[in-house]
C-alpha cells in the first residue's frame, strides 16, 4: 500500500513538473495566435537568448542577414519582432505608431509604482496626453528653452575651463565624471534651481551615491524580463535594490519641493520661475490632479537622469550581458539536471 501511494505522488508530481516546464517553454497563453514573421529556432525554455551573444546588436545584423529585415525572437518567455530596415522602420513608427506606441515596462521599473506615474511608461491615454500637454505648453515650450540658453552656455564653459585647467597642469582627467557633472547641474539648475553636483552639500553626495547605484541597476539586464514567472521571485535582486534607490531619490525631491512649498507661502515670494515651480502652479491652479505632487516627483526621476541612463546603456551594457548570458547557463544547467536527477531516480526507485 505503502509503495503504490509513493508511486502516486512520483506520477502527480512528474506530471505536475513536466507541465511547468512545458508551460516555460511554450510561454504566455495570451501571445498573439498571429502569423510571426521568419527567426532563429528556439530552445526550449531560454528561447534565442543565447543567439544574442555578448554584443546584441552585432549579433542581431548576423541573423537580419539570415532571416531578414523583419524577424522574430523568443527570448525567454517574451516574444519579440525585430526591425532592421529603414523602409519598415518607417512604415511601423509613422503608419501604426499608435499600436507600437506603449512600451515595454522592465520589472526594475516597477520599483515605487514608477511604471503607473513616470511619463515615459504611462499608457497611451487620458492622462498621458494630459501629462503631455502640460509638458509641452508649460516646459518644453521655445519660450522656457531659449530662456535657459545663457544657463547651458555658462556650464559649457565652466567645463571648457576644466579641461584647459587639467591641460595646463598635464594631469589626467576623467571625462565621462566631467560631463556627467556639467549635465547634471545644467538640469538641476533648469528644474530646481540649484546645483546638485560638484557640491559639498549632503543632498549633492547622496545625490551622486543614487544615480551611480540606478545607472548600475538600470544596465543589468534582468531574468524577469524574460521569465516574468519570476517577478515575485526577484532572483537577481534587482528590482529590490531599485526600490531602495528610488526611494532615496525620491526622499531628496520631496525636501526640494516641501521645501520650495514653504518658501511659496511666505509673503513677498518672488516666482523662481524654474520648472519645480512652473509644475506646482499647475498643480495649485488645477482641480483634475492631473499634475499632483507625486507625479511631478516622478516627472523630475525621468528628467533629471535620462542622460546618465543613456549613457549606462551604452557603457555598461555589454558587459553586463555577457555576466547575464553566464548566468542564464548556469539556470539552464541546473534546469536539466534537476529534470534528470528526478527521472533517474524515480526510475531507480520504482524498478
């Protein structure tokens, strides 16, 4: 009796165990039942990811060679179109823009529900376009831009005379840290009228310590943006760091703002005119919450650091892949020797 029960959950639990990786390997139910365009085989579970190599976007002109200008990728669980000819290129961004307009959110940005208040990420909707058209008509305008020209010009050439002032004393000097700081505080002065960087002040330095811990986050490419089975999970931690960053972050906007908030209902203020203060006369004025304290907060996140992201991206990510595709090995591995382990001995087991 004892034996024919064993035998029972060895079947259940096989059974339930082969399902789950069938499930992997299959991906999402709510894919596109849609004829995909030609791509390279997938393996099961990882799909294409090893295909990518250490450098994506050299190996992905090699396969545009093989299965052409429009092709499909299954990476992990996520299928992916990818476009490598100008004539697509143009026929997808400017005749059905509006269907490939949302994108897609990495689990790392889902960190402080950046993903439902941060612009970029919003859904193409209502409040997106509310949120556009303050940008456009209170920020972004020709008006603001040209105002802050003298504001660029002065920071330009306070790094012009960095480099002259290292050239002149024959020492070495780190480049990307000087334009790093130049836009930093070109931005911070644009937004809050202060400089955030090159500073002794705390907020300064913690400043720093922030973007430096989400620039290294940001150009980590995540398990769970190809398994998103594993977004409770967090495997890497990556998201988990994220939050701690972002609040940090976040925690620096709100004594700028709480504090710009006191000096506004002094008597006798005088408007800084600044884009902190632009948004919170918007905020006072209307009764939509369509520019509310948390979404300006989350304004300023996009802001203030799509340059150092931007440069993240473009440094580190290669690097960070190819400990990324180590890593996937290493799961892909275990996967099948766990498999193996559990049939070899359940086999050995029961005959």
């Amino acid at each position: 009796m004892e034996s024919l029960i064993n035998l029972v959950l060895c079947v259940l639990f096989t059974f339930v165990l082969v399902k789950i990786l069938h499930f992997i390997a299959r991906g999402s139910k709510t894919e596109s039942s849609g004829k995909l365009p030609p791509g390279p085989a997938a393996l099961p579970i990882i799909g294409s990811l090893l295909d990518l190599g250490d450098k994506p976007h050299k190996s992905l002109a090699r396969l545009a060679k093989t299965h052409g200008p429009l092709m499909s990728l299954k990476l992990g669980q996520i299928t992916t179109v990818v476009i490598s000819s100008p004539t697509l290129a143009k026929e997808v961004l400017q005749k059905h823009d509006v269907s490939f307009s949302n994108r897609t959110i990495p689990d790392a940005i889902r960190a402080h529900k950046h993903h439902e208040l941060g612009l970029p990420w919003v859904p193409i909707a209502v409040r997106w376009r509310n949120l556009r058209k303050v940008c456009n008509s209170y920020i972004f305008t020709n008006q603001k831009l040209d105002a802050n020209q003298d504001l660029r010009r002065k920071k330009i050439q306070e790094l012009v005379a960095l480099v002259q002032e290292h050239c002149l004393a024959g020492e070495a000097m780190d480049i990307g840290q000087a334009a790093f700081t130049t836009s930093l505080n070109a931005l911070s002065n644009s937004i809050f009228s202060l400089n955030l960087s090159d500073s002794n002040s705390e907020t300064a330095s913690q400043l720093k310590e922030v973007v430096g811990g989400i620039m290294e986050e940001a150009g980590k490419p995540n398990l769970a943006d190809y398994f998103p089975v594993l977004r409770r999970i967090d495997p890497q931690g990556i998201k988990r760091r994220m939050t701690i960053h972002f609040g940090k972050i976040l925690n620096i906007f709100d004594g700028i703002v709480n504090e710009r908030l006191q000096l506004r209902k002094m008597q006798g203020y005088v408007p800084v005119n600044d884009m902190l203060d632009t948004l919170l006369t918007v905020s006072e004025d209307n009764n939509e919450d369509i520019m509310e304290t948390s979404r300006i907060k989350h304004l300023f996140l996009v802001t203030s650091f799509s340059p150092p992201f931007t440069t993240c991206f473009i440094y580190v990510f290669p690097l960070k892949f190819s400990n990324f595709l180590y890593i996937l090995r290493e799961f892909s591995l275990l996967t099948s020797l766990f498999v193996t382990g559990f049939i070899c001995c359940w086999y050995r087991y029961n005959f």
